[in-house]
C-alpha cells in the first residue's frame, strides 16, 4: 500500500499514520506506555472534562490523570470534552500550559453523561454552538487542535461533511471520523465508506478513519473505503498493545515489532501491571488492572482467566500471569 505524506500538526511530524484512540478509563499513562514500546504514530490520552479542570479543586484522581496526561515518549495528544466555550478555552490553556503537543476536541463520545450535557457527540445536533467551542479552542492556543468526531447523530442527520468543512475554515488541524452514529453508539459495523464524503472536501486538513479497525487487513479496507490519510484503532489493541506497530509493518514495512510470546509476554503484562500499580495506588490498581488482564487474557488466548481476575493481592496475580502468558502462542491466537 501507497504511503501517504507523513502528517505534520504543528511541530510535530506524526509517524506511521496508525493512531490509538482516546478511550476514557482505558488509554491512561500506563496503556500509552505499553502502546509505546512496539510504537505509534500518535497516542491520544484519555478525555479530560473540562469541567473537571476548571474547578478550584479538582479530585485527587483527576489530578493525578491531568499530570500524566502529557508524558511519555511519543507525542501525546490530550482530548478535551465540554459544551462550554469560556471552559473549553480554558482547559486547552491549562493543557498546553502542561505540554500538550497537540489538543483534540471530542465531538463523538455518545455516554449519555458526557452527552446529556451537551458535549460529545450532542455537538452534532448543534453545528452553531459545535463551531463556538472550536472557535474558543483555537483561539485560546498556539498547538495544533484537532476534532474527533461520529458520522452524525442519527441516521438522519449524517452531517460529519459539513461540521468538517466548517472545522477546517476555523482551522482544524486534523480531523477524526468514528463511522458510527451517535444512536448507534457501538452496535453494528462501522461504515468507512461513509467517511469518503469528509475525505472528498476541498483543502481538507489530514483525515483520519475509525471503527472497528482491528488488524492489517480492516486497515487495508478502511484506507480503501474512507480516502483517510490515517487510521485510528482503540478497542483492538486493549490486550495487543504491539498492534499499531504490527499494522503499520504489514501495511508499509517499517521496523516490525517482535511481538511477545511466552515468558516475553508474562513480563510484558507484569510490567504493564505493575505501572498500573504504581500509577493508581494499589486499591484503585487492582481494579483497574483487572480489566487489562481479562483483555490480555482473552486476546493471547491464555488459560486462567478467572483466576488472574479473582486474585486479591499483587503477589497472587504476577504469580498468576507468569502461569497464564507463559503457556500462549500469539502468533497461533492472532
Ligand atoms: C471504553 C471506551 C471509552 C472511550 N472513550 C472515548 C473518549 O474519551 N473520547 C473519544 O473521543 N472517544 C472515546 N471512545 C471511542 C473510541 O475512541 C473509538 O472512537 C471507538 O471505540 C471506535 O473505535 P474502535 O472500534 O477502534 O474501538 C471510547 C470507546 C470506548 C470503548
């Protein structure tokens, strides 16, 4: 397959156009450094509220993400969610002020938390105040600001084409296009094709194609189909965090990353879960890791799987996870 141009927003020269996707609760500082090691061309962080910034006092856990939010080795873009414009510039100030590279305005997340206040994908419903906040974002700073976005609402309201056209012309570095509806949330299968409408605009900025992108072969069919520069994968590398860089191997032949198999994946996953310790305090880690391992567990095709997700001490489960990923082939569960 043909590489494009590499994406530049900024200062920053974008990799291997294959993107991993913000996902609340799940594409933390520990995600993005198992995602890191194989590589990536470019990692979002998990949605930050702008409500939650701009409170005097913001819970200690949400401080403790905003800290994180920016570290790591590869450029990080930080997302933003809210349905204020005064809020929204300020939380891009804020995140610039603590090294953002590049900040991305979320206009697809259909939690109906995140929506019933009129922010996420309910933007969609209101193109007008949609393009207030981008104007306040890309007023408010000097990084690149980019917009993530779902096809449309409903079935009836397919207008991605138009909110990206009115992005670009307030200047919207790059834009991202999930190809569900909002009322679709995560039913069926994502519909690439319809991304071609956003990627036929005229002096369009870089254009970037999610959903249900999982392996080389859905990357190849979502290039074809959308006309995007890039791809952008979430829900496939929970438990695969080396697919972004097996991708981008099989689709252009960069360097190919040595996928962990055996003892190698045991200490990939001890690693992983030992960050997520470390980052969340044991009480909260515990929870959080849980899900990790399920993923790990079901992506690699490794025995113990209830096991690794009852063990109630950070001993029993590393104990567990040389046992469980010693025993895979993940060639063989690929
Ligand atoms: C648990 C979860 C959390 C998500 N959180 C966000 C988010 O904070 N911001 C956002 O723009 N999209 C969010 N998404 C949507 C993903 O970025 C992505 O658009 C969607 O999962 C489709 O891509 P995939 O099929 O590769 O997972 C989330 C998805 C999941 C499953």
């Amino acid at each position: 397959m043909q590489r494009s141009e590499p994406i530049i927003l900024g200062n920053n020269a974008l990799g291997a156009p294959v993107f991993l996707a913000p996902m609340a609760g799940i594409t933390d500082l520990p995600f993005r450094r198992a995602v890191a090691r194989f590589g990536a061309g470019l990692l979002v962080s998990e949605m930050v509220a702008s409500s939650e910034m701009v409170t005097p006092r913001p819970s200690t856990r949400a401080a403790v993400r905003a800290k994180a939010l920016t570290e790591g080795a590869l450029p990080v873009s930080v997302q933003i969610a809210g349905c204020e414009a005064a809020a929204m510039a300020e939380t891009a100030r804020i995140v610039e002020g603590m090294g953002a590279r590049i900040i991305d305005i979320n206009m697809g997340c259909p939690a109906k938390k995140v929506t019933g206040g009129l922010s996420g994908s309910a933007l969609m419903r209101d193109l007008d105040h949609a393009l207030g906040l981008i104007d306040a974002v890309v007023g408010a700073v000097d990084v690149p600001v980019t917009l993530k976005m779902r096809l449309g609402w409903d079935e009836t309201c397919l207008n991605a084409p138009e909110l990206s056209a009115r992005a670009r012309d307030a200047g919207v570095a790059m834009l991202t296009v999930h190809g569900r509806t909002r009322s679709q949330f995560y039913k069926g299968q994502a519909d690439w094709n319809a991304i071609r409408a956003v990627a036929d605009l005229p002096n369009r900025p870089p254009l970037v194609a999610n959903g249900d992108i999982v392996d080389a072969d859905s990357a190849r069919r979502a290039f074809a189909q959308s006309g995007a520069d890039a791809v952008m994968i979430g829900r496939g590398a929970q438990g695969r965090p080396w697919v972004l860089a097996q991708i981008a191997h099989q689709l252009w032949g960069t360097p190919a990353p040595v996928i962990p198999q055996g003892d190698a994946l045991a200490d990939l996953v001890s690693e992983h879960y030992e960050d997520i310790l470390d980052f969340y305090g044991p009480e909260l880690g515990l929870r959080v890791a849980r899900k990790h391992l399920g993923w790990y567990a079901e992506a690699n095709g490794a025995p113990l799987r209830a096991e690794l997700l009852r063990a109630a001490t950070p001993e029993a489960t590393l104990a567990l996870i040389r046992r469980a990923f010693t025993q895979t082939d993940t060639e063989a569960a690929a």
